[in-house]
C-alpha cells in the first residue's frame, strides 16, 4: 500500500513542525504540507527534505480546502491512502505500519486512525489494544483510503476547520463503510490550550478560532438533521448544539480571559450558521477568513 502523508499549516511553531515532518517522512512515501498563507515559513522552507512537497496558498480557505488539495496530489502521485496530520502532531515509530496494515487487511474500512493522547491533559490508561471500530475519528492521525475519499467528494469545504471529521465519518458510514482507531499507534496531539476545571475543559481557543467553531457547529447540525439517528456522530440538533454553545460561553465566562470578545465570536459565527441560506454557510472569502487564528485544532 502506497502511503502519503499531509500535513496542513498556519503559522505554525516551527520547532513542533520540524519534529512532525522528522517523525513521519520516514514512514511514508511521501509528505504534502499545504500552507494557508503563514508568514514564517521562508527560512523553514529551505531545510525540508526532498520528500516534502510544499505548496504555500495565497490565503487561508480553511482546513478542508488545503486537505483536499493535499488528496487530489497524493491520488495524482499514486497514493493509495493519505495520513492526515495537525501541524503539531507527533507519530510515533511504527504508526503508518499498524495504520496502513489494518487498512490493507479489511477492505470495509475507510479510515484507520491513531490513538490520540492530548499533550495538555493528564494521560489516562489505554482501555485496549489494537483496532476497535467506532462511529469517529478526528482528522489528525487518520489514515484515509483515497477511493473512499473521492466515492464522497472529500471533505466538505463549507466547514472552515471543526466538524470537518465527524462529516466525514458519518458520510462514509452512511454508505456503510466503517471506521477503526488503532490503540497501539499512538500521536501526541493537542486541542487548543485545553485544561480540566472542575467536571469542565477550558480549551483556550481564541475568539477567531471561536467564531468558525460556532458557524461550522451550526452548519453540521442542520446539514445532518435528517440523518438516520444511528448514524450520527454528533447525536444532537440544532436546539441541542446551541445549548452546547451557550454551555462552552458560560466555562469560558468563568474560566479564560478575553471573555467579551470570545463570547461574541460564538455568538456571530452562531449568527451566520443560522442565518446561511439553506444551511449553507458564507464561502470562506465571504467569511472573512484569509488570516484565521493560527491554531488550527
């Protein structure tokens, strides 16, 4: 199985960078790195491998426009699958080999992924081993097989950067292609600035960050509100992903800073979900959106 990794960038912190490329190139035939118009990249762009091909955007469309044109060049490079990586993910040795294995074993998968452990919370014990089929994965870490990608049209690109996933998953289950994470390769990832609070996760993102978080919440809701219910990845709709909105502005009202701006921008991007034409959201120039917040998780 020929095997490809992408991974896509914005501003991203050169040293976690360099430590992803350096962790995976040797696992992969190849490995896409599609910039959304990061500024710090001209001096990084030197020391890369001749594995790397890096291909820099004039703006930022948002995470699943960069993922798809880091597909469509994997496919044109004979890729039969292609690991997505966040720019701050770390595999470990063996992952591709675990990951792709299990993927060439059982043709009803459609993504084998690693298992994650979030750098910024405190590790909890690993339950099992091996693969264990689920209903989702998150992007980073997921080894996607490429025919599948394109039998669904790849990633929807009206999701600027969350949701994007569990779309994905529940497209591909819909057409009764399956899911697996695989406990033995691990990824050190993580989400936001996340920490515990009580029963709560302050994930620290900035209010940009927020504003898109918001919009794509709203846009998945209605999007899938008529999926079949056992299929859902997210198992609520819209009254149930505003309260989970109102619920992350009263932890961030307690436990972060800026709190005015962030709560506004849930509030506007849950503005502009609800108000899209037919559930379909602004396109990302229309969204404002050439210079998100840098982090992208």
């Amino acid at each position: 199985m020929r095997i490809f990794a992408c991974v896509v960038t914005y501003e991203p912190d050169l040293e976690l960078l360099a430590a992803n490329l350096a962790a995976v190139t040797g696992q992969v035939a190849g490995v896409i790195v599609v910039d959304n118009a990061s500024t710090n990249l001209s001096d990084f762009e030197g020391t890369l491998d001749s594995e790397v091909i890096l291909i820099r955007r004039s703006a930022n469309l948002g995470l699943s426009s960069a993922m798809n044109l880091g597909a469509d060049v994997a496919m044109a490079a004979d890729a039969d699958a292609l690991l997505m990586l966040d720019q701050d993910s770390l595999v470990a040795p063996e992952v591709v080999h675990l990951l792709s294995a299990e993927l060439a074993a059982d043709d009803r998968l459609a993504i084998v992924a690693a298992h994650m452990v979030d750098r910024n919370l405190a590790p909890g014990a690993i339950a099992s081993h091996g693969p264990e089929r689920v209903d989702a994965c998150i992007t980073s870490g997921s080894l996607v097989r490429l025919v599948d990608w394109k039998r669904i049209g790849g990633w929807d690109e009206q999701l600027f950067i969350d949701y994007v996933d569990f779309d994905l998953c529940l497209r591909l289950r819909v057409l009764d292609r399956e899911i697996a994470i695989h406990h033995d390769a691990l990824l050190m990832h993580s989400i936001g600035d996340a920490r515990r609070v009580g029963r709560a996760v302050a994930w620290g993102h900035g209010a940009r960050r927020l504003r898109h978080m918001a919009a794509d919440a709203v846009h998945y809701a209605r999007k899938h509100r008529r999926s079949p219910r056992a299929l859902q990845v997210v198992p609520r709709g819209l009254l149930r992903t505003l309260a989970v909105l109102l619920r992350k502005s009263v932890v961030i009202a307690l436990h972060e800073d800026q709190k005015v701006a962030k709560i506004s921008a849930i509030a506007e991007g849950t503005f502009t979900g609800l108000v899209s034409r037919f559930g379909r959201l602004p396109s990302n120039h229309e969204r404002g959106s050439a210079h998100p917040e840098r982090d992208q998780k």
